[in-house]
C-alpha cells in the first residue's frame, strides 16, 4: 500500500491558471432570519450541538420534491448545521455518531454545488470528489447521491477495489460529476489516466477518523496534493482524535466546526451497553445463549469478530446448530459480499458475522442487536461496531465478550459506559482497573437444536 500514488506527480497550483468557480450558495430563508439569537442557542442546546464559526438551508424547489419522495419527516441536529454551513461556501469539520444522518448533511449541497459550476467537457474528471474508507460505505453514499442527484440528471459512480474496473472506467470516460472512491482504486485510476481531478472543486473525506485508523492518510495526502488549493473541503467524522485534527489542519482553511453531542468519545444513548468479562473458552456458550434469548424476537444481528478465520468458523458451527447465519470479509468476492447484505438487509438471514469491513458504512436501519464476539483494538472502534444499532432514533441492545487480552481497554470502556449510565460489571473494575487477572471463570451451556423464529418540520 506504502507504493501506491508512487506515479503521481505533485502539481505546482502556483503556476496554474484557475477557472473562477462558485461555492457560496447560501440564501438565507426569511423565517430563519426573524429566529432570535435565544432561538437559536436554545435549539442548539436541546440538540446537543456545539459549532465554532458563523455561517437554515435555502433549498431550492427540485431539491425540495426528491426530499419529500423520500419521506423524511425532519432533518436531524448535523443535517440542520452541516447544510448551511456547507452552502456557504466554508470549509466544514462535522463530528457526529455513527447513524445520525451525516451522508445527507454533505449530499445535498453537492447537488446545488454542482448545478451552480459549468458542465462538464470531454475529457474531465469530477466536480465533488467524496472520499470513504471501505466500499461498502462508499455504495451506501453512492445511493444516496443517485436520490438526490436525479432530478437534476447528475451522474455518479462509486469507485472501490473488490470489483472489476471495466464498468467504473467506463463511467469515468463517460463523465460524471460526482465520483465516490475509497483511496487504494481511486489512486489506480488516477496513475492510468482514466481519470484527473482539475476539475474538483467540491471535497468530503466521509468518517475521516476510519480512513486515518486504516493506513490511508498516506493516499489521501496525494490524493489531496491532485486537487486545486482553493477547493471546498468538508470532513466528516464520528470521532475527533488528534490525527484527524491534524488532517484537518493541513487541508481545511477558515473552516467551521460543527459537533453533536460530548467531544469525548461517548456512545449513543439509545444502544443498552451490556458488557460481560469471560475468557476466551466461553465465548461460543455465551454467544449461543444470547442468540436463543434475541430469536423470540426475529431480529437482525450482527456479530462482529477480529478474523476472517473466526467469522467463517463462527458462521459453520451455527449453520450447522440450525440458525440462519452469513459472513461477510475481506476474502469475500464483492459479488457474494453484496448478495450477503442483500440477505442481511431483507431478513432472509438475520445473522450477520462480520470482521471490521462493515463496522462503518453498513447502513441497515433495523439492526436490533450487535454483538462484539472479540472486542476490537480500541475504543473508538467499539464506538463504532455498536453503532450499527440504535440508528435513526431506534433503539438497540449491544453485548460484549471482554477478556485478558482486552485488558489495555478497559479504564477507556468504563468511562464509555459511566458516561451512558450503563452497567459496570464488577470484575471490570476491580480486575482489570486494578492490575488483576481473577474472576474470569462462568460458565454457559450451548444450545441444542433450535432455530430462529419466523414468526420537527422541513423548513428551508
């Protein structure tokens, strides 16, 4: 990976001549501008919304119809200062948890960016380049963009490893205006010419925190070094860690800051946080008990693990006991990993176990329960992995298997579960806060056959 963008040639924006564009799209509603200052602090304190800088959304009418065809029935607290801070014209850092609306915040005024700019000529790349760390998200944004987009006949594609590069090159020769990419494919493009980025003007890097986690910033840096100085650039995260400021720092400028909720790393409110210390043996009893607790309730499930071997281990032995599992990894196919969602999404197999390929951008709103088999490296992961439920204002139910080899997280994880008034198993605090190693015996039984039972306003 430490090779890739090695073909790249850094270009000198000081001896290039830049077509003037237009980034400053914000018209102020009049019912935004008669709200008080009062008005305003307070609807930021009831949303937990903290921002750093000046800058309601004016949408025009087409953008209006394609939000409504949608349903939503109120915008949430990062999409009512992500919009108008994004039309002006700024540059934008918005930190938000996981499922709280944040791919919405910046596609909405990529389509009005994008309309306001001249089109496209033969020959060019993309006006809005959207960054994501694994392709699943980068799917799950290219759906949203081909909502909003349509009525405007904006085209996109989503460019991303895994799958064949035949048809995304023939997007990117076709042109289209937005292209959603994780780092790795998009670089491979760019060093074969199938396409360039003169013409962006429009930058997000979506969950900035994972990109950094993943050993990209490397990537992105000359990803960034291709795109002219004076762009917008939006960054998206769920975390603020000191990697990402610093990201921030070398390529936002004046930029405004938006966040919702704590600036610690805390979890969402609606997830129950139940955490268990057992040893490694026990596990497999623990998660076979939990399944035949949750299975009354036909419920999606998703199971997160830290190997491919372990998940594809996990998914035999309970397909085998008879309940409806599917995994989904690295070494799987992008066609089989799409057709694994897809039989996740509609409930035709509501397990799902997954490595952390899919702890962000895996967008399935009925998540009822996650279940950490393996605690991940850090925290801010486990903030993430939980995240896949609760979403949307739902509520939702998170077990965790804590052991030994977990000990250097465990100061970090009671304060996550201090801070959401959850419950702290004892031997957390006192083994491990301590030094200790005792107390990590329990037992539990495996189940014998079984199975899983059938059975605000819009105002711009």
């Amino acid at each position: 990976m430490s090779k890739l963008g090695g073909g790249l040639r850094a270009v000198d924006w000081n001896h290039q001549k830049l077509e003037r564009f237009e980034k400053n799209l914000h018209v102020e509603d009049k019912r935004v501008s008669a709200r008080s200052e009062r008005d305003i602090e307070d609807f930021r304190c009831s949303k937990e919304i903290w921002v750093q800088g000046r800058a309601e959304a004016g949408f025009p009418e087409y953008l209006m119809t394609s939000i409504r065809a949608q349903g939503f029935p109120s915008p949430t607290p990062i999409q009512c200062q992500a919009w108008p801070m994004a039309l002006s014209g700024r540059d934008v850092v918005a930190i938000a948890q996981t499922g709280s609306g944040k791919t919405i915040s910046f596609a909405l005024p990529t389509m009005l960016h994008i309309n306001a700019q001249p089109l496209l000529a033969p020959g060019d790349g993309p006006i809005a380049l959207v960054l994501a760390p694994t392709r699943e998200l980068a799917v799950q944004i290219q759906q949203e963009c081909t909502k909003f987009g349509s009525n405007s006949r904006i085209r996109n594609t989503a460019i991303y490893g895994g799958a064949p590069k035949g048809p995304q090159i023939r997007d990117l020769q076709r042109g289209v205006e937005i292209v959603i990419a994780t780092p790795g494919r998009l670089i491979d493009m760019l060093e074969t010419n199938k396409t360039n980025l003169r013409r962006v003007t429009y930058l997000v890097m979506d969950e900035a925190d994972r990109m950094l986690d993943m050993g990209f910033e490397p990537q992105i840096r000359k990803i960034v070094g291709q795109i002219r100085p004076d762009r917008q650039t939006l960054m998206f995260s769920a975390t603020w860690p000191k990697d990402v400021q610093k990201l921030a720092n070398d390529f936002l400028r004046d930029m405004i800051q938006v966040n919702i909720g704590s600036m610690e790393l805390t979890a969402n409110h609606n997830i129950t946080q139940i955490v268990e210390v057992c040893s490694e043996f026990e596990k497999r009893n623990k998660l076979f008990n939990h399944l035949e607790k949750i299975s009354a309730e036909n419920a999606k499930v998703l199971i997160f693990v830290a190997t491919k071997r372990v998940a594809d281990e996990i998914t035999k032995y309970l397909r085998q006991d008879g309940w409806p599992a599917l995994a989904i990894h690295g070494d799987k196919e992008q066609r089989e990993r799409d057709w694994v969602l897809n039989e996740f999404k509609t409930g035709n197999s509501p397990i799902l176990i997954a490595t952390d390929v899919a702890s962000r951008g895996l967008d399935v709103k009925d998540v009822r329960y996650v279940i950490n088999y393996d605690f991940p490296n850090n925290c801010e992961d486990y903030i993430h992995r939980i995240g896949r439920t609760g979403r949307a204002g739902m509520k939702g139910t998170s077990y965790t298997y804590f052991t030994t080899e977990n000990a250097k997280s465990a100061r970090e994880l009671v304060g996550i579960l201090r801070e959401a008034k959850a419950s702290i198993p004892s031997q957390l605090e006192t083994n491990f806060l301590s030094g200790g190693r005792e107390g990590l015996g329990g037992s539990g039984r495996r189940k014998e056959g079984g199975g899983w039972n059938s059975g605000e306003s819009w105002e711009t």
